[in-house]
C-alpha cells in the first residue's frame, strides 16, 4: 500500500480541515503541532479532573487537563512540556515542579491523524482557581486516587460522560508507579 498517497482538502474551517486520500476522509487539525494531555496528583495524593461543556456532544465531559500545542499567536514553536505547562494553570490553577512524560498515542486512528502526549504532573502548587479562559466554563474535581474508580463508576451511572482517555492514563499511572 502506498503511504504516500497525494490528497485533496475536501473543506477547511478555522480550527481544522478535511482531506481526501485515496478512499478516506480524514480531519486534520491545522493552526497547531499537537496535543497534550495532563495527569495531575496533588501532594495529597488526589487526582484532578476537568469537567467542561463539549459542543460536538452537547454536554459535559470529564476529563484531564488537555489543549491544543502552538496554537497561539507567536507559540507556533511552543514545547509539549511547556503547552502541558500552560493549559494545566489554564484549567486548573496549578503549577507543577515535576514533568514526566508518559506516552503518546493517536485520539481517534480512523478518523483523524491528531496524537495525544500525556504528562504525569505532581509536586503542585495552586495558582488560582483555574476554570480555563475565556468562556470555558471548566470545573476542576479533586478525587482522592483511591476512590477515583468508584467515583468514576458514580460519575458515569449518574449520567456523567468520562473521555475514554482518562482509562488509558490511569494505565500509564499504574505502569509509571510499579
């Protein structure tokens, strides 16, 4: 199979584009060199998640701390770490002096060429109250990381949506402290 294929921009919005290669549809984000995710443990030894509104499923999601990297004015060359650095004070209002890179790996492999960086985040120090910027809207949940399964198992059979992610960074969690 040819990797290589050439393609057609099918339509182009403001955030992201849709091509055309061979017989697929892909969506690519443009205005950006990636995505980072964050998984934050505060010196109390419990987990912080966002939970915020998600237009394309037109209702809350919980999740980590994740955003888009480079896609600001004169941050076209901005680090993982340092997108990792910002949206985490951004949605959260921490700080954190320990970085560890985790893993990375493709969001949806069929539907878009968008990979994921995720970040073990610890040693934190509140900043603000976080809530992200502009019309956000972001609240921040601190779970002690021994009950995060059953908070999360009540999260989701009170209706709640959990972003699949959260299962493959407590994954890598689990790999990172054995």
């Amino acid at each position: 199979m040819n990797h290589e294929q050439e393609h057609s921009i099918l339509w182009s919005g403001d955030y992201f584009r849709v091509i055309k290669r061979g017989t697929w549809e892909i969506a690519q984000r443009h205005h950006c060199s990636g995505v980072v995710g964050i998984i934050p443990i505060t010196n109390d030894n419990e987990v912080i998640l966002v939970e915020q509104y998600r237009e394309p499923l037109r209702k809350n999601v919980i999740e980590f701390s994740a955003g888009l990297v480079g896609d600001e004015s004169g941050s076209e060359h901005e680090s993982l770490k340092k997108a990792a650095q910002r949206e985490l004070l951004e949605e959260t209002g921490y700080k954190a002096v320990d970085w560890t890179y985790l893993g990375n790996g493709p969001t949806s492999a069929g539907l878009t060429n968008e990979t994921i960086h995720y970040f073990l985040a610890t040693k934190l120090k509140q900043i603000n109250h976080g809530g992200g910027i502009d019309n956000e809207s972001i609240t921040v949940h601190h779970i002690p990381f021994h009950e995060l399964n059953s908070w999360l198992a009540s999260q989701e059979s009170n209706g709640k949506i959990l972003d699949i992610k959260i299962y493959a960074g407590l994954y890598w969690l689990n790999c990172h402290f054995k």
